[in-house]
C-alpha cells in the first residue's frame, strides 16, 4: 500500500451472488480497471487472483472468500470475493461480518435463488447493497424485466444509476442515468437528510450536488439500493462500477469503534497453512495495528505478541508497518488466535461480536482407507474445522466412528479432497452410525453365580438381583438382608453392573434407565473376592436384560426450520416421511418457524431433501431433545444388521 489511508477513505465490499454468475470475474475486472493487475486471469485457466487453489482451480468456483485490494486517486477499496454454492456458507458470512457495504451481482432474468439467499444473508447482517448486473452480453438479456424482479425483492428502492447502451450481443457500454433519475434518488436521499426532507417538504429546490453528497448515507441506511450494469468478461462498464464504487460505496467507518481509545481488532478469518502456519485475517475496530507489539487476546484472556503484519491480495501478501482502524489486513504466525477472537488492550470489558455461523446440519462417518494415514487425516479435519466454524469433527465414543459435521454432500467431498492434495492420504465417507441405547420395559428376578475351581484357590461369586426401570440413568440399591453378600463386596456388584450397563445385549449400546437392586446371594469363606462378585453381577446383568423385556432407543432431535410461507406444506410432508412430528409454528418476518421432532438417523436425508424442496431458502438447527424407543420393525432390522456384523 503506498500510502496511509482514515477509515472515511477505507471501504471494505463482499461480493455475493448466485454461483455461476461472475462474482470471481468481476472481482478480476475491478483489479484490472483499478491497474491493480497488469493481466486478466480466467477461471477456466485457473489463473485469477481470488480462486488460487487446488480446489478451486479443479472445481473451477470459488470455495473459499478471499481478500483483495486496490487504490484510486484517494480511496482504498477492499474486495472480497465469497462463494456462491451454498455449503460454503461460513465464508460468505465471515465476510460480511467485516463488509461495510455488500456488492451483489446478478445475471439478467428472473430472480434466481442464490440471489435471494444472497439477500437473506445482507438483510440478516443489515448491510447496505449495490447491485451489479453482470453479463449484460448475453443471449437474451433484459434490463427493464431484470429491473423489474430487483424492485420486487427490494421493495421498489432499487434505482438505475447507469443504463446498458445496447442488450445482448449488441451491448457496447453504459450511459449515466444520474440526471435521468434525480427526482428518484432526491426521494430516497429525503429519507434518511433532514435537511433535504425540510427542503423536499417546502418545494424547495434541491441541487444534484446535494443529492450526491447525500447517497453515500442513502445507500448506507438500505434506502437506496443502487443498479449499475457490466459484461466483466468484456470489460464494458466496469470502469463505470469502479468510479461509482469510489466516489459512492459506503466507507468503513461504520465498522470503527469511535468510543474505544486504545488499539482492538476482530479476528474474521484463519487459515492454517502447512509451511506458514496460522494466518489471522483481522478488521481493527480502533487504533491502529503495529508490528512487534504485545497485544491481549480478549476471548481467551492471554497475552500475544504480534511479530508480522501483512495485506493479502489473493494468496499472495505484502508486509504491513501499520494495519489502521476500518482496515483489513493479516496477523503471521500466531497460534493462539481462532476466528472471532478479539484483540486489544486488557482493559476492554468484552470481546466484540463475531460471525454467527450456522451450526453442521449434515453429518458423515469418515473412514480411513490405510490405519496409517489416520493421524494425518484427523490432523486435516481438524485443520478444516479451525478455518470454517460450520465444520465440526469429533470421535463418537459409543460408536467409535470419527463424525464430520458440515453443510452438505460438495462440502464434505471438499475437505476430504483437501486431505488428499495436502497430506496424500484417501479418506472416504460412510453412513453416520447413531448412537443407539437400550433399557428394559419388565421386571426380571435373576441369579448370577461365578464358580471356578482349577487348584488352589478358586472364584466364588454368588447374586440375585431384580432388574425394573427407573427415570435415573442408573440406579443401584442394596437391599441384602443378614450378611448374604459381605458388605466389602457390595462396591465390586455395583462395579460389575456399570460396566456391564455399557453393552447392552441387542446392538452393544449402553444400558440407560433400569435399576438393580441386589436382595440376596451367597458367598465362600476362601474362594470369594472382588473380581468373582463383579463377573456374577455381570452374568446376572445379561440373565436380567434377557427376560425384562428389553427395547432399543434412539436419539431424538428437536429440529427449527425457518423457511418462506410457500414451501410450509413441503416441509410438513417431508417431516412426516422422515418419521417426523410437526410441533408449534411462528411468525419471523415473511417466513414461518416450524418446529418438529426427529429422529437422529433421518436428520441428514431430510435435511438434504428440504434444501431441495425450499430451493435452499430453509434455515435448519436442531439440538438432542431425548431419547425414544426405535419402532419393533425397525429396531428388529437394527438388530439383525448388528448380529450380523458381530459374526463377521
């Protein structure tokens, strides 16, 4: 960067859009106009400056936001380019997080549904918006129609700031549609200018300057949402959109911190590089970041030092002496700072607010090809969840399956194509096993007795215990009466019941809610030790569970979905396919609330399938509500397929 820049010169723009729409071009023609890059790259040559790896390059989209920047005359103009296939939310959201204004391109036509996404996410995070349409050279472009579905979504506060000279194959430029339009955008900036509402209300004259001067704000309070057209590919009314974004995009103050005196920044971003190590992408709320300087992590109440700053342009980074409050830049090399972390001074009260990410809503068993390459790919899952926090791994005990949560089927195969380029190990993805439990619905009375004589000194162990249900996980009462089980060798039955209750006899799942109550039993004045109670309440634990009827259970869900009023009946049906109950609705704005009950092992089918169906408009978090007895034809073929792989 060649020159100090104040947050009011700093505008910090994520790009959004449905994929496919040329968010990554446009982003590479803005870098062009602004000589920011001597040469265009091309997704298909794998050679733009925001899409630069493996996976990208492969998949030919971007998968990760990446951040670029670029000087005028007296502006800097941070760019981030965000995915738009929507497992890759999390990027998306980190962005804008830290965006002071959102660009969202969309493509001539209907309003398509990564558009709407793309807007749920800026009204979400209340974010100003610009919209460009891209490939105004395309078969079949219509401005006015494509106008007319902007209006709709917008709320008719959409305003053309610029027109196509030409449609199609014949659009050669854009014309400047301010004049055309000013009774318009004096409206708009009315509402948000006490002043030019006074003037506006009086029928007094107002000035275009005024006008301009007041849209930045306009555009800041989401009064105006301005309308700008280009064919990136082409070059044709980009330099239009760069001038427009320089002189118009709301600037970075509105991320500054006025009222904090010493230096804070948020942490927005990791990355955890093999050879570099950790790479922190920061917004400084206040003050101003400099190198070799000794800071405070706020989240996790430590001291850093911070050794290295740097700008990112793509991959690539340019040392930093200073990174200023609204500015976005890089922190090399310091292990100890996750996403959201906020740094400062130890006299800040509270960290600020990070990225709300969405929780994983479908999950994977991951299955290691080589018993090898296991340390490697759990080091390359854990990797994945330390850069995107809708990513999460962890190692089920009951099962002993290692579970990938993430957003759906392209985000998995992603990360586990990441694994294989980075770390040269092959790792694939099963069916997520559920953790199963079992209890009893009788009462059983049974006998356990261990006896053994081999020489010397022999094994005797001698119980009765009745087995019922209980509301408590695991209940154990000792009702022996007259010594017939010595007192010392109480604690070794409750022993041997627990650590029976952790293999259940139908699939191996713990034993939850039943009680055993010890009545009675016998004992041998030599032969009978801790070990020999512990193996007979062991055999009188299967004895028990064998006769008091028991049952599997498993893990119901509480599921939230929030989704548009048209796809209400969709989502009902599909609950109820998935063995679903439909509970309370609410309002939220235009969509409705649906909450429902589920079962664990069909949250990820229908998960999957209501994306489908809602066009990917639905909001789905779930949490364990309980656990609940598996239907008898179902839990029969659970139990069949888990014998059977016992006797393989």
């Amino acid at each position: 960067m060649s020159k100090t820049y104040t947050a009011s010169q700093i505008t910090n723009i994520a790009i959004l859009g449905h994929q496919g729409v040329g968010k990554t071009s446009l982003l590479e023609s803005l870098l062009y106009a602004g000589k920011r890059i001597s040469n265009k790259g091309k997704i298909d040559s794998g050679n733009t400056i925001s899409d630069y790896t493996k996976e990208e390059k492969d998949a030919k989209m971007s998968i990760y936001s990446s951040l670029c920047s670029l000087e005028t005359a007296d502006k800097k103009l941070n760019l981030m380019d965000t995915p738009g296939f929507f497992d890759f939310v999390g990027e998306v959201l980190s962005s804008l997080t830290v965006s002071s204004v959102t660009l969202l391109v969309v493509r001539p036509g209907n309003v398509e549904i990564g558009t709407k996404r793309a807007l749920k996410f800026i009204k979400d995070t209340k974010k100003p918006c610009i919209v460009v349409v891209n490939k105004m050279d395309k078969d079949n472009a219509d401005a006015i129609k494509t106008m007319e579905g902007l209006q709709e979504i917008f709320n008719n506060k959409c305003v053309m700031l610029n027109e196509p000279i030409g449609e199609a194959a014949s659009f050669s430029g854009v014309s400047d549609a301010f004049d055309s339009h000013l009774d318009e955008l004096t409206e708009k900036v009315a509402n948000c200018d006490d002043d030019i509402m006074m003037k506006f209300l009086e029928g007094e004259e107002i000035s275009k300057e005024e006008v301009e001067t007041s849209l930045p704000k306009a555009i800041l309070m989401g009064e105006l949402v301005p309308v700008l057209f280009t064919s990136a590919e082409k070059m044709v009314g980009v330099n239009e959109l760069l001038a427009f974004l320089a002189k118009y995009a709301p600037s970075a103050e509105s991320l500054v911190n006025a009222d904090c005196k010493v230096t804070s920044a948020l942490v927005y971003k990791t990355i955890v590089d093999p050879f570099q190590g950790r790479i922190s992408y920061v917004l400084v709320k206040s003050g101003k970041l400099l190198p070799n300087t000794d800071l405070y992590d706020v989240n996790k109440q430590t001291k850093i030092k911070l050794s290295t700053l740097a700008y990112a342009n793509g991959k690539e980074t340019t040392p930093a002496t200073e990174i200023v409050a609204g500015d976005l830049g890089v922190v090399l090399k310091v292990d100890q700072l996750d996403t959201n972390d906020t740094l400062g001074d130890a006299s800040l009260d509270k960290p600020y607010s990070g990225t709300r990410f969405p929780q994983p809503v479908v999950f994977f068993g991951v299955r290691v090809d080589n018993k090898n390459d296991e340390p490697k790919v759990s080091d390359g899952l854990k990797r994945a969840a330390l850069e995107d926090l809708t990513i999460s791994v962890e190692r089920i005990p009951e099962t002993k399956q290692l579970l990938v949560g993430c957003q759906g089927g392209t985000h998995i195969d992603t990360i586990l194509n990441r694994i294989k380029t980075t770390y040269k190990c092959q790792a694939t993805t099963e069916d997520a096993k559920v953790p199963y439990r079992e209890t009893i619905k009788g009462t059983a009375d049974v006998e356990g007795k261990h006896k053994k004589q081999s020489g010397g000194a022999g094994q005797y162990g001698d119980v009765w215990v009745r087995f019922s249900p209980s509301e408590k996980e695991f209940e154990f009462v000792n009702s022996v009466f007259g010594g017939s089980v010595p007192t010392n060798f109480i604690p070794a039955v409750e022993k041997g019941l627990i650590e029976a209750c952790k293999t259940g006899i139908l699939t191996g799942n713990p034993v939850v809610n039943i009680k055993c109550d010890l009545y009675d039993g016998s004992s041998h004045p030599v032969d009978s030790n801790e070990i020999s109670f512990k193996i007979a309440a062991s055999l009188a634990f299967k004895a028990g569970m064998e006769k008091a009827k028991p049952i599997l259970l498993e893990p119901i869900l509480k599921m939230t979905i929030v989704v548009p009023n048209e796809f209400v009946g969709d989502v009902m049906s599909n609950i109820s396919k998935h063995r679903g109950l439909v509970g309370e609705f609410s309002v939220e704005g235009d969509n409705q609330v649906i909450t429902s009950e589920i079962p664990q092992i069909e949250l990820s089918k229908c998960v999957v399938e209501l994306k489908t169906l809602t066009q990917a408009q639905a909001d789905i978090t779930h949490e364990f509500l309980r656990y609940a007895e598996v239907p008898h034809e179902l839990a029969e073929k659970i139990i069949a397929e888990y014998k059977a792989s016992q006797n393989n």
